[in-house]
C-alpha cells in the first residue's frame, strides 16, 4: 500500500533461470515487495508449452501466499491442441483471472491464426491477456491494432509496451486506436521520460505497473513510476486502480 | 544504525534524504540519441528533482565518437559550483592520453573513463592497454570500465596485472549475472556501478557479500532515468551508513576526498 494505494504489480513469473541470476524465491519476492508497498503481484510460468506445467507451477506458488500472488494462464499455440482445454481448467479450476503469452517462444507472430483461438476465448469471457511485446517480428505490438478490433470484449495489454522507442510508438498507436488496449511498464532500458510519454499519449487509465519479478527486482521498476514527473492521480491508477479494474479484483 | 522502517517510508513522491553523489551521468547528444536536457540548467533540474546533489558527467561525444572532442565539448557543463565533476574520457592512443596527462598536469582528473574500444574489435589485453593503464596506475588515478560489452576473461586478466589500480564496473546487467561474483572475488580495488543491476535481491546479497563499500551508486542520466535506482536503494535494508556510503561516499574515497 502507497499513500492509500492498493499496488498490484501486473507482471511477473514463477520458475529459475539461473543463468540470469532469476529465482522465485518467496522470501526474496516478499521482502523486495513489502519494502516497496507492492500487495499483490501477478506471476506466471512460461517455460513449458503445454501450459499445464506452467500453470500448475505458478499454482503451487501462489498458494504459499494467496493473498500477495495472483495467477496468470499461460498456453502456447505451440500445442494447438491443449491451448483451451488447458485456458479453461486454468481459468475455472485454478481460477486465474488473466492470461500471459509469450510470442518469441513460438514461431508465429500473435497476430496469426495460430492465436486467435486464444483471443475467441479471452474475448467470450471477457478476460485481459498480457503479451510480451519488444521490436522482434514475432512480438510487435502493431499486431494489437488487428486484433484489439476483433476481439472488443477483451483487453489487450502491451507487456514492456514494446521496450524501444519504434515498438513502443506502435503500442501507443494501439492504445490511442483501441480502447481495449494497455500498455505495461516494465523494461530494463528504463529510458527517461517513457513513463511520462505513455501517460501523455495514451492516458494513465491504459498504463499498468508491471516489474517482471523476480527477473528483476521490483524495486526499480516502481522507481520508474514513483519517481516519473507524473501527478499523484496518475500514479495511483498505474499503480492499481488500472489492474484492479481489470482483473477485477 | 538501524535499518529502514520499509512500509512506513514508501510514498506516492520520493527524493533522497542522504547526500547523492552520481557515479555516472552522461551530458550532450549521441548521435542517434539527443539528450532529454539540451544545457547544464536542464541537467542541474533533474538532479534537483531527486535530491541528486553532485554528479559525475562525461560527455556523450566521447563515447561513440571522439574521447578527445568529447572532453573538450564537457568543459562546457562543468562550473565551481561544485555540482558537476569531470570523468574524462580515454581511449588508448597517443593523443588521448596526452590530453589526459595534460589535464592531470593542471590538476584536474580525479578519475578516467576508457572508451569502450569493443567497439573497435582491440582486445582489453596488456599488449594494447599498457601504456595507458600503468601511467594510470602509476598515478593513482582510477578508472571506470563499461561491462555491457567487455569480454569478462580479458577484463579480469588485465586488471588482475595492474592490482593498485582503482576501478569502478559500469553497467552490469542482468545478463552479467555469473560474472560479478567472481569479477568482485578476483578484483579486490574493482567497484561496482549499480545503475543497470537488477536481478533480485541483488544489492543486499553482495553488500552481504562484498561490503557495501564496493558499491557505488550511478543512475547512468541520460541512458537511464536518474530516479529508480536511488529510489531502489532507499528501500533496501541498507542501513543509513551503508545507504550514505553507496550514494556518496564510496565515490568522495575513491576520487580521493576531491574531484577538480
């Protein structure tokens, strides 16, 4: 809690990646959200196309901590087959209010049939998806301009809001042409002044607060929207108004 | 020294309550990239909005293009007001090194920055660098090394050959995770420049590890935003000393008490 502010950080992952010196330890994930005021953060496992496992990963962490972890569904049309049979047993049984898909792990950009039946079912029941979008081809998010029209009961969230400058001019466009489009803040660039540009561009009622915990710490990334030169309004709605909205939670 | 009160502390709007002293802040355009600020006014704001006292600036310039241009285009951002302090930039040629020698004969480097000659394909080994790095080590003068796109083997063996000299790691990303353990463990003179690291937990576990007295603070302006990492920092369990020496003075001890 900041200031009266419930905070819900919109982006974060279960699982190690050693190598980068990521681990979902809770008391390491915990400590680094209290001392931020973080309530809640949305993890998600990505390491596994059948999506079950990733799934099933992220419950078993979340139920360690119900009240500070929300769940995300993660499939892959990777496994054309188990994408809704799994987003349902993820959605109604484990209860997971959202999806995360992760394009470079795949070898379609999202805008291919290969991901509309995803887009058919977050559309039906009216759920918010999280892409990873960054200035490769499988993940450009001037892809949310094609879809965002077709699935209007759905809302498309931007993650990295594209990271770079040509990606993220893209999930502006998106943003300022769809109005089930957002945008997600989280990047290593930390480039100055990009927190201001979204909320001048496309509003602050499309940005969400989003860290990629425990990749990277929760810490700077709140610091971006903490210490960008924004008003208070602003940074409450990045910060949780916007998410709660969404997830309705 | 206690350590921070986190959830009592953590408010809508931040500034420092300990003195900054930025180790690593860039002034003027690159080339594809101008600068969000175009005059040391500009820079002087920003710092001011974060509670950023003091910074360290070389110029833009002399990253991608000219070490020798570059820091005679920084000339124009420095004052004796005592808020911005020279990092001279340094690439190992004759001419620059007379440049800096030059300024040092006035009295006026406290520390250098090596051009990041990757670039360029020359290899971080003795047979290039030492003409440079032992006039460097024979003075005493330390030296700022970009990590983003060193090689870790040639960084480590050639600092290892010249063990007084003072250097300070800049940029190390996520990605340079398995390195800077290690890195740290053979560099006992090396620090390291926090602008870019991020895994989690990170800064408790080496201040654990390491001391907090190989840690300096850097916001890497106009690269990055300046407020994060300060932000970051305050909301660690550093203690207020610990916080003190990361901001400001880990940076005051190793420019030797003075900067100009």
């Amino acid at each position: 809690m900041i200031d009266g502010t419930q905070v819900i950080d919109y982006h974060g992952h279960v699982g190690r990646w050693d190598p980068l010196g990521m681990k979902d330890d809770p008391k390491l994930m915990l400590h680094a959200m209290d001392s931020a005021g973080i309530d809640i953060s949305c993890v998600f496992g990505i390491f596994h196309p059948d999506g079950t496992t990733s799934n099933d990963q992220a419950a078993h962490f979340i139920a360690q901590h119900p009240n500070r972890f929300i769940g995300f569904a993660y499939v892959s049309p990777m496994m054309p087959e188990r994408m809704i049979p799994e987003l349902t047993r993820a959605i109604d049984e484990l209860k997971f209010p959202a999806i995360k898909l992760y394009p470079p792990y795949t070898l379609w950009p999202f805008n291919q049939p290969q991901w509309h039946p995803i887009y058919e079912f977050a559309n039906d029941r009216g759920l918010a998806v999280l892409f990873h979008t960054d200035g490769g081809e499988l993940s450009r998010p001037r892809y949310l301009s094609e879809i965002a029209p077709q699935y209007p009961n759905a809302k498309f969230v931007a993650g990295h809001a594209g990271n770079v400058i040509e990606p993220r001019t893209e999930a502006i466009a998106a943003a300022q042409a769809h109005p089930n489009v957002y945008l997600e803040t989280c990047s290593t660039y930390r480039t100055p002044g990009v927190i201001e540009q979204l909320v001048n561009e496309a509003g602050a009622d499309r940005v969400l607060f989003g860290s990629d915990t425990p990749l990277m710490d929760p810490r700077p990334q709140i610091g971006k929207i903490i210490t960008a030169d924004i008003s208070d309004e602003a940074k409450r709605l990045i910060l949780g108004g916007n998410a709660r909205r969404l997830l309705g939670v | 020294m206690t350590s921070l009160n986190f959830k009592s502390r953590v408010s809508l709007n931040f500034k420092s309550r300990v003195p900054v002293f930025d180790a690593n802040v860039r002034v003027g355009d690159l080339l594809d990239e101008p600068a969000p600020y175009r005059d040391r006014e500009g820079l002087l704001s920003e710092m001011d909005r974060h509670g950023v006292q003091r910074a360290l600036i070389y110029h833009a310039h002399g990253e991608n293009v000219s070490p020798i241009i570059g820091n005679e285009y920084l000339e124009a951002w420095l004052s004796d007001d005592g808020r911005t302090h020279p990092q001279w930039l340094v690439i190992p040629t004759s001419d620059s090194l007379a440049q800096v020698q030059s300024l040092h004969a006035e009295g006026r480097v406290n520390c250098v920055r090596l051009f990041d000659t990757g670039q360029r394909d020359l290899p971080f080994r003795p047979w290039a660098y030492d003409t440079l790095l032992s006039w460097l080590s024979e003075e005493r003068i330390p030296v700022w090394v970009l990590l983003p796109e060193a090689d870790a083997d040639a960084l480590v063996t050639t600092l290892q050959a010249y063990p007084s000299l003072v250097t300070v790691l800049v940029g190390a990303h996520y990605v340079h995770a398995l390195w800077l353990r290690p890195m740290l463990a053979a560099l006992p003179n090396a620090h390291l420049e926090l602008s870019r690291y991020e895994p989690i937990g990170e800064i408790e576990s080496l201040r654990d590890e390491f001391g907090a007295e190989r840690l300096v603070y850097g916001s890497w302006y106009s690269r990055l935003a300046m407020g994060p990492m300060l932000f970051y920092l305050h909301h660690t369990n550093l203690t207020d000393a610990e916080l003190a020496s990361v901001c400001a003075g880990n940076l005051e001890r190793i420019l030797g008490g003075g900067t100009q």
